[in-house]
C-alpha cells in the first residue's frame, strides 16, 4: 500500500502546483479532483492533461484515483445544496442526462492520464425519487458508465456517504453482486464507515478486491468532519491490521477538504503520521 493525497485540499490553488506540493510532502501519489478550478470534466483541455502529465512524470507521481464525487463546476448559479447534484438517480432527467455526460469525459480523461480509477457518488434521494424507485434508476444509469468503463479499462469505485442512495457498505457490497461488473467497486471512505457506526475490521473485508481507492481522514468521534491523520479518535491501529488481512495493495489518499487553508502543512503532517503508523503497525 502507498500514500496519496487529493488535490481537493488544494482548490485555492492552480492543479500543477497541488501536484508538485503534494509530491513535496513525500507522497507517492495524488488523487485529482474532477472538478472546479482544477479538472472539471467540461474544461478539460490537451493543454490541461499535457501539464497534468508533465507534472506527475517530473515528480515521478501515480495517479491514485479521479475524484468525481462532486460538481460544483455545473451550476452557475449553486442552490443552498449542490454537492452532489446533478447525480445519476436526479429526479430530473436533464440533469441525469448531463452526470452521465460528465462522468463519461472523466473516465476519458483517466484514461489519458493514466489513472486506473474514478470515484462517484450516488447522489440523495429527492423528491419524487425515493428508494424503490431511485434503485431502479441508478442500476439503468449506471450501466453505460461501465460500459464505457470497460472500453477504457478504468475501474469506477461508488463512495458511500451518510445520507446518499448508498451509505453502506453492505449496500454497496450488494450493487457489487448484482451489477456484476469487473470494473464497479468501491471508493473506500473509512471516516464515512465510522460514521455510518460501521466497524472497520467488518467493513473493509467485505469489500475485498473491490477497494480500488482508499480515502483516509480523522474525525472527531463520530462527527462527519474531515481531521488531518493524528489529530482525531480513529483506530488506526484497527485499519491497518483490516488492510493487512485482506493484502490491500492500492493506494491510501488522504482526503481533507477542510483544509484549504493550510493544505501544504496538513500534506507535511498527514504524511508523517501515516507513514510512522503504518510502519509501526
């Protein structure tokens, strides 16, 4: 297992500069968000992607995942909640329409870069979409995304989140079963399992060579809020032992949105308590 870090610390700053501090902080690779300002899928250029390569080969970086959860980039004017609207179960079909779109071009623009996988949510169950219904939407959605995925040999891991359409992992392990695609799987959030009261040494196994990403965060206590690595209550100890017993092989990226303030010192520090811990453990 190695350590990343996403580039969504990084939004005050321009994408090849994420890059390089990230690399700078001792990691060996770096997740990118598919988003504003740095790769939304509709300003996705060849001057874009050849920067993106330039930078990850002078650094020697991998590419841990896409990170597609989000699209702020979509609305020009945001309403009070748009984190993960437009979303492949929307009740509106235009705004289905236009995920769908987006995801495609980053599961191109993976390809391009050489990233073996995207994450993407699920999106909320709105109105006039609740769960029966919103199942029987998301498995018609999500059919051309792997589709597509397959053609371009990418992997698309789904996160679970507290309060969208999947939020467990059992749930996401049953979508796993039934889609029967090699490339659907899982974008791990451990921080989003402890909120979910989810126990690690369960979760993590059950999803077992399905975990093409990890993300990785403290929380304080249960509370859905992104901590740097250290400064929080998770069992790191518990993690390390779970990733151990199922020889998990990819990449651990740190994920702190929260702190856009400071991102290169949580980077510097992230990475040094994770690298003590998992070596220790």
């Amino acid at each position: 297992m190695q350590l990343a870090f996403s580039t969504n610390a990084f939004t005050r700053f321009p994408l090849v500069t994420a890059i390089r501090s990230i690399a700078d902080a001792g990691f060996a690779g770096v997740e990118i968000l598919a988003d504003v300002p740095h790769a939304y899928p509709d300003q996705i250029d060849e001057s874009l992607i050849t920067s993106i390569r330039t930078a990850l080969d002078e650094k020697r970086l991998r590419v841990s995942n896409v990170n597609a959860n989000c699209s702020f980039g979509y609305w020009r004017h945001a309403p009070p909640e748009p984190y993960f609207e437009p979303s492949l179960i929307s009740p509106n079909p235009q705004h289905r329409a236009d995920r769908l779109r987006l995801i495609l071009k980053t599961l191109d623009f993976a390809r391009q870069i050489g990233a073996p996988n995207i994450s993407i949510t699920t999106g909320r169950c709105l109105g006039g979409m609740p769960p029966d219904k919103a199942a029987r939407q998301f498995a018609e959605s999500i059919k051309p995304v792997l589709d597509f995925a397959e053609r371009v040999e990418v992997d698309v891991g789904v996160e679970c989140e507290p309060g969208l359409f999947i939020e467990y992992v059992a749930e996401l392990k049953d979508w796993i079963d039934r889609l029967g695609s090699k490339r659907f799987g899982a974008n791990l959030d451990i921080g989003h399992s402890v909120v979910m009261g989810e126990k690690l040494d369960e979760a993590v196994p059950m999803l077992a060579g399905r975990i093409w990403n990890l993300h990785v965060e403290d929380l304080p206590g249960r509370k859905h809020y992104h901590t740097i690595p250290g400064q929080g209550t998770l069992d790191w100890e518990k993690l390390a032992g779970a990733l151990r017993a199922i020889n998990y092989d990819r990449f651990a990226t740190v994920e702190l949105y929260t702190e856009t303030a400071e991102p290169d010192a949580a980077a510097r520090e992230s990475y040094q308590f994770l690298k003590r811990t998992f070596e220790q453990t």
